[in-house]
C-alpha cells in the first residue's frame, strides 16, 4: 500500500522528497537555471538563477492540465460585448463546470473540480454598470452554483434556498445576471455545501469590476488568486500556490521593467487556514482594499489576508534583479506559495 506524503514529511525532505504512488522528485535536476516566462519578455535574455536551498524545482505537465499560470496571469474574459436596448452595455459568458484530474505537482495527480477546466476559473472582467450574463452548465457529478462578491437580486445569489440557481443539479443549467457593482476586485466560488470542499476541490475565481474611465494606466496587470490543495482530504493543506500550481511563479520568474508600474488583483481564497499573505521582497507598494477606493490605504510590503478578502497592489522596482514574492506564513511558502520577480534593465 502507497504511504500518502504529508506536507510535514515534504517539509522534513527540504520540499524535495519523493511524491507521489510513483514516488516522482519534485527535482528535475539540481542547480538548473529557472525556465524564464514568456509573458512581458524584453529584448535581454533571462537572467539565469542559483537554485540552490530553494524547494520545489519540478514543473507540472502545463498542456495536460490544459491551464498555465503563466497565461492566467494576464488572461482577463471580457466576454461577449453587445449593447442593450436601452443602451447599457452587455457582457455574456458561458461556463462549464466539470471534474478534471489535475497535476498539481510532478507525480501529485488531484481530481479539481473546475469552472470552465482550469483553476482558478477564468476572470471576469467588466466595467461598473455593465449587465453581466452568465449561463453556467452543471456537467460534473455534483450539485453546484456560483456565487458572485457584489451587489445582485437574491434569485442571482448562487446559495441554496435562494432560488434554481442556488444548487444546479448535475445536467442542469441557470443563466446568472446583474449588474457589475461596485467597482473593485471580487470574486466568485460555489456555494454548495459542503462550502469548504466544493471550493478547495478548485470552483473559485478572480471578478474585476473597472470603475467608470478606468483607472490610472499602468505598465503591466496581473491577477494572483492565493489557494491550497488538501491532497489527502484531512482538512489540512499540503500545497499551496498562486493561480494553483505551486512553485510556478518561483520556477517561471515574472519578467517585469526597472521604473514600470505593476498593477496585482490579488485574491485570497484559501480554504483551512485561518490567513494568508502576501511579501514582496527589497520594494513597498501601495495597497486598495477591495479596490473599492483609488485612494491607497497604506505604503507596506506585506499585507495578511482574511478568506475571501482581497485587494489591489501597485509597484515600481527601482533596481534590475531577481526579486521574491511570497506568503509571509512561511511554511506556505515553503510548500509552493513562492515566486520570483524578474526586473531587467
């Protein structure tokens, strides 16, 4: 019978021990440059980066998954755009909820349960004021909704009791519709009990509501959802990562410009633990609660997040170099929540 790996006997083996019935490393191989990301590449080569003492080298199957972190990063759904009579602006989505095995780590396998086949979900954007239009399909074998952060009718709800859309049978279907308000960052989940485990086995996701006219330009904006995965289904996380698969960030360094402005939507969605954060390394940056004000509260380098809380960060890098970001609950970190900032010239 296979010995199922703790995140406490990962931890024991430095974050490379085995993984996994096949018992995979974690390790591809010691003191291998990161591969660099292929989002925001300048016109200079990736700095290469000394690995060593760092967890966490492996890197999972991408295209099997059918999902890449690198991509979500930037990959914001605007939906399909038409006007409506009365001349507000409409936004039509459609989402499929289907269970999906994912790797989650080299040799770590983990049956998701996904909207639209990745995890987090895509991510919604829209401006305030836009009706938004979402016909989600059950294609999974359990009940499941969606629930929106934000102001909508309680038939739109996504919770039981509330209305058809609280609990979408498996074949099932419900057409969810409101009005994008207020602005800021939000996010989606379902809301089938048992909440804990329909949203750690992966129905979460990013909801950005832009105010009227934007916000000030920035030079690049990414989404960063913070989750886990409890592998073992104790109630305890093994793993845990921005936008899912841990490491990524750390083994694909974010490429970014000296004196450029970088714009984070940063969600927190983790389920069994009571907090979680973010740290960026050698920098300060200006933070927006909910996104709900374009007055920053504070100038920090660290922020703790409750579940479902989330908010905007904004930041300049004065310096070229390799940067860490990370949770600042540092066994998070050092079980995958850990990612690099890549600043060139």
């Amino acid at each position: 019978m296979t010995k199922m790996i703790t995140r406490r006997d990962f931890l024991k083996a430095g974050g490379l021990g085995l993984l996994g019935a096949a018992g995979a490393a974690l390790l591809n191989g010691n003191n291998k440059a990161a591969k660099a990301s292929p989002h925001h590449q300048g016109e200079q080569p990736p700095h290469s980066m000394d690995h060593d003492g760092l967890p966490g080298m492996g890197d999972v199957d991408h295209k099997k998954n059918g999902f890449d972190p690198g991509q979500i990063l930037t990959d914001f759904d605007y939906g399909k755009v038409s006007i409506l009579p009365n001349g507000q602006r409409l936004r039509e989505y459609e989402v499929d909820v289907f269970n999906k095995m994912i790797e989650v780590a080299p040799g770590i396998e983990y049956e998701a349960w996904t909207y639209n086949g990745r995890v987090p979900g895509p991510t919604f954007r829209a401006s305030e004021g836009d009706r938004i239009r979402i016909k989600m399909r059950n294609g999974s074998t359990h009940p499941h909704s969606m629930h929106f952060h934000g102001f909508h009718p309680s038939e739109m709800d996504g919770v039981p009791g509330t209305g058809p859309g609280g609990n979408v049978e498996p074949g099932g279907e419900f057409v969810y519709e409101f009005n994008a308000e207020p602005f800021g960052v939000h996010l989606y989940h379902c809301h089938v009990f048992p909440l804990a485990r329909h949203i750690a086995k992966g129905l979460y996701g990013a909801f950005i509501v832009d105010p009227v006219g934007g916000r000030p330009p920035v030079d690049y904006e990414m989404v960063m959802v913070m989750s886990g995965f409890d592998i073992d289904f104790d109630n305890v996380n093994d793993f845990y990562a921005v936008n899912a698969i841990p490491f990524y960030y750390q083994n694909h360094p974010i490429q970014i410009h000296i004196n450029e402005t970088v714009r984070i939507y940063l969600v927190n969605i983790l389920e069994f633990d009571l907090i979680n954060s973010f740290h960026l390394h050698a920098n300060f940056f200006q933070y927006y609660p909910t996104g709900t004000s374009l007055t920053p509260s504070e100038f920090t380098d660290t922020i703790i997040l409750g579940q479902a809380q989330r908010g905007i960060l904004e930041f300049t890098y004065k310096y070229p170099g390799m940067y860490m970001f990370h949770a600042h609950v540092t066994e998070f970190a050092e079980l995958g929540w850990n990612g690099m900032f890549e600043v060139l010239p």
